[in-house]
C-alpha cells in the first residue's frame, strides 16, 4: 500500500492542473509492468521529481528517487520523502545511498537517477557521473533514459518562476530500455546512456514551440538562445561548490 506516495500524486496533478501545465509525454509503454530499472533523468527544473514519475504512473509503477539528504531532514518534505520510500544520499559519503538503491532495484523497484548530479544552468546535458551504469551492472537492471524540456521554465535557478497559470508546455520523453553487460566498460557505457538521452532530448528541442524575446533565456546558446555556454554553467557551478566548502569549513 502507497498510503503516502497515492495522496501525493494526486496533490501535484492538481498543481499542474491550476499551472496550465500542458503535457506530451511519450514512451510510456518503455516503463516496464513490474521489476527493477533505473530511470535517468535531465535535470533543469526543481520539478523534475514531479514530472520525471508521470510516465511510471499509468501502469502503476512508483519510482524511488535518489535525492540529497537534507530534503529528507526537513521537517515538512522528510516525513513525506521518507513515506514514499525515495533514497536519501549524502554527498559527502554516498555509500548507503549506492547500498539502497541497489536494494530497493532488486527487489523490483523503479529507481530515479541524476547522472548529471546537480541541475544543469545551461539546460544542455552535463557530464555524467558513472554511478548510474554500475548500479545497473550489479543489480542486473535496465536504465529508462528520460528527458524533461520546459520543466525550467517553470522554476529553476537564478531565473524567474512562472507560476500560476502559466499554461507552460512540458515535454517528458523515456526512450528504450538499455541494457548493460556486467562486463561492459563503465565509462563506455554512460556515454551510450548520454548518448540515448542527447538524441531525446533534441528531438524535444526540436518539437517544441518557438521561444522568441525574454524567453529565449530558456534557450541553450547552442539553439541560439541566452543561457549560459557549458562552460560558463560549469565556472559557475565551481564557484557555487568552493564557497559551500569554504563556508562548511569556515
């Protein structure tokens, strides 16, 4: 029984609802009807846990999503974090956090993955950490690539938030399954996964509608929009990490 997770659903559909949130999702019939996978998911909005879940929900799957640990110490999200079952990890020693989700795969679970880590502020795909192919490798799961475009542009960081009646267009797509040897080279591997995921999400870029003026700042500069290049969300998420580590020191 999902006595937390049910009522939980319900509360954000009826969010996306007074939003206008206007939805394509495809792929649905990718999310397998029962057993373990690993759904890896972009990652631009702080709605992304919301919307990345909706393609699970049809067939009644739950995903279980790996999410920093001081989400889970507050006094408002822990007790529902906790209730629906999702992973808290900590950064700074993500070892249990790797022991849980390795659990909760095999014994049937869907879990939901970031390999980028942290939000991407040039709304381009960033480096991808390893972890998501060997949790796949040693749970002998697949990995659901998953891609959310327009979710930032209800909230996401250092730019306004649309809220309220924003009638803002959400695309969530999650491509084949990928399955990978226990043997397969990591790093070879996670770049097939990026791999998957760059070409859904293009084809996202690509359906969906224009953005012009004040809103090209939703735009990669690669699509000739005005956020960051790569390489300045990368100096800017580099001085975000020395300043957290100098005031924890400090």
């Amino acid at each position: 029984m999902e006595l937390v997770y049910r009522p939980v659903i319900a509360a954000v559909k009826t969010l996306f609802f007074l939003e206008g949130t206007r939805f394509t999702i495809t792929g649905q019939e990718h999310v397998p009807r029962e057993g373990g996978a690993i759904m890896a998911i972009n990652h631009t909005s702080y709605f992304d846990f919301m919307y990345a879940g909706l393609p699970a929900w049809p067939h009644r799957r739950y995903v279980r999503f790996m999410a920093k640990k001081s989400i889970f110490q507050h006094r408002l999200s822990g007790p529902l974090m906790r209730g629906m079952k999702h992973i808290p990890v900590d950064r700074a020693s993500g070892g249990q956090a790797f022991k849980d989700a390795i659990a909760a795969l095999k014994s049937g679970e869907i879990v939901g993955v970031f390999p980028e880590a942290t939000m991407s502020r040039s709304f381009e795909l960033k480096d991808f950490k390893p972890g998501t192919v060997k949790m796949a490798q040693l749970a002998g799961v697949p990995i659901l690539p998953t891609t959310i475009w327009g979710g930032h542009r209800v909230w996401t960081k250092e730019l306004p938030k649309n809220r309220g009646f924003a009638r803002i267009p959400v695309f969530i797509s999650v491509g084949e399954p990928i399955t990978v040897e226990r043997r397969e080279d990591v790093m070879a591997a996670t770049a097939r996964v990026k791999a998957a995921m760059q070409a859904l999400l293009d084809e996202q870029q690509a359906a969906y509608p224009e953005l012009t003026g004040d809103d090209l700042r939703w735009q990669p500069a690669r699509l000739g929009g005005l956020a960051p290049t790569l390489e300045q969300a990368h100096a800017k998420d580099e001085h975000d990490m020395h300043r957290t580590r100098d005031e924890f020191t400090g």
